[in-house]
C-alpha cells in the first residue's frame, strides 16, 4: 500500500507541475519538483521533469547536468525519447554541436513511430503490405511506410 501511495503521490506531483509549465508559470513548476527531489531525489521522473522545467525557463546548463543524470536511470521509453530530443537542442544553445549530433543517432526512426504505424496498423493491410513494412523497419529498405 505504501507503494501504491507513493506512486500516486509522484502522479499527482508531475500532475501540478505540468499544470504550472502549461500556465508559463515556470517557477511555481520549479519549486514543485525541486521539493520533490527532496523526498524523492533518485526518481528519474522527478529529476527529469525539473530538467524539463528549466530547459522551459532557459536554464540550458542545469536542464543538461540533470538530464544527463536522470536518462541512464529512466525505465520509461516515451520519457527518455523525450529527453533525449529536448536534449540535442539543449546541447545546441549550449554550443556542443559534437554532443549535438551523437545523441541524435539515439533517437528513434520514425519508420517506427506510432504516428506512423498506428495509421498502417487500422487500414487493414494485405499479408504482402505487412511483410514489407516488417521488412522497411527491420532492414531500412523496401517499399513499406
């Protein structure tokens, strides 16, 4: 049960500060999440959702520091492609170019976004359409998405 509690006490936490962040109201984000990370100063969550604030503030070199500390230990795919994207940029404003483009090479194709599939997946293909888009994203080639 404590678990649970827990879980839904971080829920509620990302809930107000992404209220704030969707307000401009920045530094009431900041504070929300920077109190956090005094209770919960190892949740990936937490640390990645204050470098999401300040990266809104324009705070480049924390935003960096703590995304770099909170991807390695996210278990969450959609937030550590989030980070990542919002990171490449934060390298560029930051000046690393080099930081920039390795980072880009992590990123996921978009052969295999849900933007991109969901629409393939709900229009009924043949087997032949299917096989070619398994064989698109696998190998890069053929004529699928």
């Amino acid at each position: 049960m404590d678990a649970i509690r827990a879980e839904k006490t971080r829920f509620n936490i990302h809930k107000k500060a992404i209220e704030y962040q969707r307000k401009g109201d920045y530094d009431s984000a900041e504070k929300t999440y920077r109190d956090a990370l005094l209770i919960y100063p190892n949740k990936p969550g937490m640390i990645l959702g204050l470098a999401s604030t300040l990266a809104l503030k324009e705070n480049t070199d924390e935003a960096i520091e703590l995304m770099e500390r909170g991807l390695p230990i996210s278990i969450n795919e959609k937030q550590k492609s989030t980070m990542r994207a919002t990171l490449c940029f934060l390298y560029l404003k930051a000046g690393n170019i080099d930081k920039a483009n390795r980072l880009v090479s992590e990123l996921p194709h978009t052969r295999e976004s849900r933007e991109v599939i969901q629409p393939l997946v709900q229009q009924g293909l043949s087997i032949g359409e299917i096989n070619e888009n398994i064989k698109h994203i696998l190998l890069g080639d053929g004529k699928g998405i």
